[in-house]
C-alpha cells in the first residue's frame, strides 16, 4: 500500500522582521513558519515566527482543541513573535509542546517566558487558555508521533538548531538560519558536519537564502548565508530539491525571481537539486520513493 504524501506548507517565508507592501505581495510578509502534516493529522511545526498567525486561522481558530508539535530553531525575534496571536491556544483544550535549543540562562520555557511578559507583552504563557510546553533540545534524536526527529545545533549568532524530519518514507531539513561566514577561520565553501547530517539526502531542503554573495561580503558576521552557500550545501549533502528560504526584508518580489534564477543556474551547473523560492501559502507535497 502506497504511503500518504508529507505536505509541507509555508506559512511566512521572511527572515530578520515580517514587512508589508506591494513589492512583497508574491512571495509574503510574515516571518519564519512552515509546517507538515499527513492527511490532516496533528502537525509539526517549523518555528513560530508572525506565519504562525495565519496558520492558526487556517487550523480553525479557538474553535476546537489543537494538538501539534512545533520544532523552534531558536529564540530571535522573527521565529518566535507568532505564539501569542496563534488563535488555537485561546482554547483550553490545545496542546502545543515545543522543542527549542537548551539556553546557559535556563530552561527554555523560563527563557522564552521572559520575553513574553509585561512590559514586552500583555500577557504571559500561563494566561494562555492553552498548554503550552516546552522541552530543552540539543543534538539529539526524538520521535513526534511516526516522525523521527534529528536537531542538531548549527552556526549562527548564539544557539540555533536545525531540524530533520523523516516521516512516511520522506525526509525534509529545515536550516533556516545558517552562516557560513560564523565558524573563524573557515573557507566560505566549508559546511559543518551537523548541517551534512541533517540535509543528507534529504528529499527537501529548506534553507537560509538571505544574502546575495555581495551583500554576505558585507555582512558575513550577521549569522546568514548567500543564496549561492544555500545551493551548495543542499549539492553536497544530495538532497533532491532546495527552497530558498528566510528571504531579506531588503528583496522584493522581482529580486527573489532574479535570485531564483541565478541560484538554479548555479545549481544546473554543478549537478545540484532542483530549486525553488519559498512563498507565503505555497504547498508541496512530497511522496516517499518507491
Ligand atoms: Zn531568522
Ligand atoms: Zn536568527
């Protein structure tokens, strides 16, 4: 019997902070969340950045108990400010657990806790009429359900985690922070060990795309990679396909086609996966092999 398809579904495809206006109205605004699900079952979530709020719409609202699991990379800003204004944790009946990188401040729940409170915000986690419950991860192997999950810590500014998901026979990494230039004395085409094992032959790829290679020249030390980087490691690690993902606030709608372009050029050429942007609303469905 021939298994259900992995749907992978982003949610907000934008790195650093959300943005609005025209010249974002193709690929979208809100920050980083994606999630997968298997024939409507309880999802996982990629980060819970502002895409989270129309997710929650999308899920139902406050109008029945939700139960999923969210796989939080780390705790900057454009990962985390969608939790209060997720409508699902207005239901006493919701369950989120969330899996985040161990903090040397704390558990991670008390950590993620301080930001959200008065006077950063209204309201706390404990007067959400969900549950909300966070586990401390690190470079670890879990299961969620039928999924098996790996984290691995990965280079950025401070500690961030990447994520693979194998689930149905399908395989989908998710680094959406990721900079090459944040390791000292490396070359610029070097790719840490962890970030291998986790996009190894992975069916889809999901990763930093931030710079073009101009721009990382000069910002190699803010904790992101060029759209170039992004194609190489996805080629190195075999994975079949690669989104370009975590878009800068800085690249409209016509730059990310440009980048598009120029990162499957780049990817033609070196015998590397098929590419594709992220964009707000896109769904791809993913089959295991046979
Ligand atoms: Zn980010
Ligand atoms: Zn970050």
């Amino acid at each position: 019997m021939s298994r259900l398809p992995v749907r992978v579904e982003f949610h907000g495809v934008r790195g650093s902070t959300p943005c609005a206006g025209p010249q974002y109205a193709r690929y979208g605004g809100h920050s980083s969340c994606v999630s997968l699900s298997v024939d409507e079952g309880p999802p996982i979530i990629f980060d819970l950045g502002t895409g989270l709020t129309p997710f929650g719409m999308l899920v139902g609202g406050a109008a029945h108990g939700f139960t999923g699991h969210a796989l939080l990379t780390h705790l900057h800003w454009d990962h985390v400010q969608g939790l209060p204004f997720f409508t699902p944790l207005h239901h006493p009946d919701s369950n989120l657990t969330v899996y985040a990188p161990s903090q040397a401040e704390g558990p991670v729940g008390e950590v993620f806790g301080r930001i959200m409170q008065p006077p950063y915000f209204p309201i706390t986690m404990q007067q959400l009429h969900g549950n909300v419950e966070f586990c401390d991860a690190g470079d670890d192997d879990f299961s969620i359900g039928d999924a098996v999950v790996r984290s691995r810590f990965v280079p950025h500014v401070g500690p961030t985690l990447g994520f693979r998901v194998d689930w149905n026979g399908v395989s989908v990494a998710y680094v959406s922070d990721h900079g090459q230039g944040c390791c000292g004395a490396v070359s610029d085409d070097w790719i840490s060990d962890p970030v291998l094992e986790l996009c190894d032959g992975a069916d889809l790829v999901i990763h930093d795309a931030q710079h073009t290679a101009p721009e990382f020249d000069h910002k190699r030390d803010w904790g992101h990679c060029s759209f170039d980087f992004a194609v190489h490691v996805a080629r190195a690690a075999g994975a079949r396909r690669l989104a370009l993902f975590h878009h800068c606030p800085s690249h409209g709608d016509d730059v990310i086609d440009r980048i598009l372009l120029e990162a499957r050029d780049a990817s033609d050429r070196t015998n590397g996966p098929d590419v594709f942007a992220a964009a707000e609303g896109l769904k791809v469905d993913l089959e295991a092999r046979t």
